[in-house]
C-alpha cells in the first residue's frame, strides 16, 4: 500500500511538473518585450523605447539621453544599438560625437551607465559577447576597437584597435560570429568581408579579406548552424561558411529583385531570413536550408510591401521568434510582423518615430 502510495504521488508531482512546463513554455512564447531604437539627433542623441505586447503591437516606454550626439543623417549601418545576449544591457553609437553609450536595462525603462570616446571616427555598429563589445568606426581611416564590459563601464581592450581589411572602404556592421570565435565586418565600397579572429582574451587578430559574391554587401546575421548571411545593396543576398577567416560562398548574389537590400536578420529558428529592400519600399523573405543556401519565398522577391517612398531600414526579431519588426523611415514609423510558419509576413501594427531615427534592437 505505502509502494502505490509513493507511486500514485510520484505521478502526480510528474504530471505536476509537465503541467507547469507547458504553462512555461506558453508564457514565454507569448511573452512580451522591448523595442529601442536611436533618435540619432544632432542636437542630443537618445534611445526611444517601445513597450512590446504579447500580440507584437507596441506603446511608447520613454525617451533615454545617451550623452552623445547623433549625425541627424542616416547612418548606412546595421547594428547601430544592440542588446547583451541576457538583455540585461544596451549598447549604442553615437556617431556625432565620437562616442559609445552603456545603458543598464530596468522594468520600467533604462538607465544611463557611460558613455565613452569610441576609439576612432564616426561609430556606426556595435556587438556584444560575453563581455567584450566592439564598435566599428567609419570616418577617417576606419577601424574596430574593443571594451570590457564592466559593472556599469566601458573600458578600452589593449591591442584591440585594428585598420578595416580594405581601408576606409565603407564599413555597414560589425558582429561576433555566434560562437564567439571571430569578428566580420562588411565593407561596401570595396565589395569585401573582413574576418578577425578573436583570441580568449577578446583581442581581435588583423583582417583576412574575402571578396562579396555580390556587390556592396551590407547587413549580416547568421543562421542556426554559423553560416553567414549578407545583404548586397547592389540587388541580392548571399550565404557563406566561415572557415580559417574566410568566407566561402554558399548561395552567391541570390536576386531579391527588388531595390537596394540593404538590412537582413534571421528568423530565430534558423530558417527564414529577411532582407529590408531601401528602395523598392519592400521586405524579402529567404528560405535558409541545412546548409546555409539561400532561396526567396516569393518569386516576385516581396514578402511584404510599404509603399515605394517608404524606405524600409534596419529590422531586428523579438527574442521569442514570433515578431519581426522593421525602422520604415519614410513612413516615420516602425512597422511590427508576426513571422508565419512558412516565413512568411503578417503586419500587426505600427507606431511612429522622429525622422531621422535609426538603429533597432528588440527583446
């Protein structure tokens, strides 16, 4: 009897235990979240936060100073403002006066940690891992610097300063790979990728160059299984392996057919990609397969469709994979998706931003 008891009991607990699982589960895949993006104002940059519902429509949070400046200019950049992989910080550029921002995450807003010279001219994109983060600088002659990541600091990397693979060539993002092993950094005006490896220490080796498989390569994300994935504002997208710091062609200049690719994510699960089409006013959806190889999912090469003067810029992906959301700036506007099964886009709403705004990061 005490044996079926234990028994009975043990069971129960397990169907307990599965029962709150699932209520888990559910509640984080509806959860809700953030949306940032920068002011990018001449006259006193600041981040905008948006309050993310569970159906993916958003409300205005508030506005946070970043002491620093924005160019009150587009920025030609992906990776402007990024979150810590555990969304407990934000980091952002401010390309007007030469300086890097830190924010600390709260409930109900952010907070203002440091702000520190950029290690270069005109920081455009930043990235974050484990730590260590690393701007790209795009004036003068170009380059990438790092920082330690401190408690509420910023503080530059020794030997971390490196010249861009190609010179002052344009650089559009700079990103760690997902395992942390090296940096890329796309440069348009040269058609190149650049490869850092990355040592244990977060010191980033001198640039391995690669040529783009198409031309001005721009926005970059990378899917489930490490493959890089690269936006060609010349028309196209491209897939790559990296290997020994260099990129190997996967799918190369896949046509989106549609103007001015200039800004791609990846879904979360790997699958889709999405690239941001300038000046087609138009989004491109791409099937990512096992290998990395690309295919659009619409033929005609868009999955969604603003208007011709509405200028789609950066988009980011909520941390629960449902939502995609797109910095429309013609429209003054960030557009939210939900992201399908089959990838495909359904818009949930809108709100409106400065003109001028730019950068996105979601959790």
């Amino acid at each position: 009897m005490y044996r079926m008891r234990t028994l009975v009991l043990g069971l129960g607990l397990l169907a307990l235990l599965a029962l709150a699982s699932v209520a888990n589960a559910s509640s984080s895949d509806s959860s809700p979240g953030a949306v940032y993006t920068l002011t990018n104002s001449s006259a006193g940059n600041a981040i905008i936060a948006f309050n993310r519902a569970a159906d993916g429509t958003l409300t205005t949070q508030g506005t946070f100073a970043t002491g620093g400046s924005g160019t009150g200019s587009a920025l030609g950049s992906q990776g402007a403002i990024v979150l810590s992989d555990d969304g407990r910080q934000l980091f952002a550029v401010n390309a007007g006066s030469n300086t890097i921002s830190l924010f600390a995450v709260r409930s109900d807003g952010l907070e203002l940690q440091a702000t520190v010279p950029s290690g270069g001219v005109g920081p455009i994109s930043v990235t974050e891992r484990k730590g260590v983060l690393y701007v790209v600088n795009a004036g003068g002659a170009g380059n990438i610097a790092g920082f330690r990541v401190g408690n509420g600091s910023l503080a530059p990397l020794a030997g971390s300063i490196r010249p861009l693979g190609a010179g002052s060539a344009g650089p559009a993002q700079v990103s760690f790979t997902p395992d942390g092993s090296a940096l890329v950094v796309t440069e348009k005006a040269s058609s190149t990728i650049d490869t850092y490896a990355v040592d244990s220490d977060g010191v980033a080796a001198p640039a391995v160059v690669s040529p783009s498989a198409g031309g001005t390569p721009f926005g970059f994300d990378f899917d489930n299984r490490g493959h890089l994935l690269v936006s060609e504002a010349a028309g196209s997208a491209s897939s790559y392996e990296l290997a020994g710091g260099i990129a190997g062609v996967i799918s190369g200049a896949v046509a989106t057919h549609q103007g001015a690719p200039c800004w791609l994510i990846a879904s979360k699960n790997g699958k889709y990609a999405y690239t941001a089409n300038a000046a087609a006013g138009t989004i491109s959806g791409f099937s990512v397969g096992l290998d990395g190889s690309l295919a659009l999912l619409d033929a005609s090469g868009a999955s969604a469709s603003f208007g011709s003067t509405s200028h789609p810029l950066d988009e980011a992906v909520s941390n629960n994979g449902q939502f995609l959301y797109n910095l429309t700036d013609g429209l003054h506007t960030i557009s939210a998706f939900r992201i399908a099964e089959d990838g495909s886009l359904v818009q949930v709403g809108s709100i409106e931003v400065p003109a001028g705004a730019a950068g996105l990061a979601v959790n």
